[in-house]
C-alpha cells in the first residue's frame, strides 16, 4: 500500500510550507493525482486520517483532484483517454499508446 508514503510525503511538504510561511496547523491538503498512478482513493483517504494527527493537520480535510491520462497513438497522433479496451492500442490504430502531455514527451 503505497498510500501511506505518497500522504507521509504530501503532510510533510505541506507542514514544512506551513512553518516556512508562520502557520501552526493545516486546514486543508489539495493532492493531484493521475490515474495511472496506481493510488487507491479509499486507502489515500485512510492514510490521510491515520496520519493527519502527526502533521498539525488534526482538523484538516483531504481534497483530492483526480487527473485522467491523455495518450497519443504513434502511428494515428490521435489523443484518447486509455481504458482497459484500449489499454494496449489508440482506438484507430494497433500500436501501443504512450502517456502524454500533449507535446509527445513522458508526463
């Protein structure tokens, strides 16, 4: 269960934030997460109440944005959004798709 060092990580960066910036306790922890990250939202969420405590965020809230990945098919350029039907292959063609930020790079 990777969760619980993604949140350990996140409830640090954002304490270190708070006490760089003067503050005493965090309210609010905003994350953006892709969907290829392979993070699980009800383990991310317990993660963030079994920890919230160790991190002056005892009264915090979680908010979590979730990204879906884009992927461009090599040989169509077409963008889609991947699913398990087209995990392997962009729609309009039969290669592998590879996650993108649009400019053809790795995100």
């Amino acid at each position: 269960m990777h969760e619980v060092g993604i949140m350990e990580g996140a409830l640090d960066m954002a304490r270190r934030l708070m006490e760089k910036n003067g503050g005493t306790r965090l309210m609010r922890v905003h994350m953006t997460i892709g969907s290829l990250s392979g993070v699980v939202p009800e383990a991310l969420q317990s993660a963030f109440l079994a920890l919230k405590d160790a991190y002056a965020a005892q009264d915090a809230a979680l908010d979590v944005t979730w990204v879906e990945a884009l992927c461009r098919c090599d040989a169509c350029s077409a963008d889609f959004f991947p699913s398990r039907s087209t995990a392997t292959s962009a729609p309009a063609a039969e290669t592998p798709p590879w996650p993108s930020s649009g400019d053809g790079n790795w995100n």
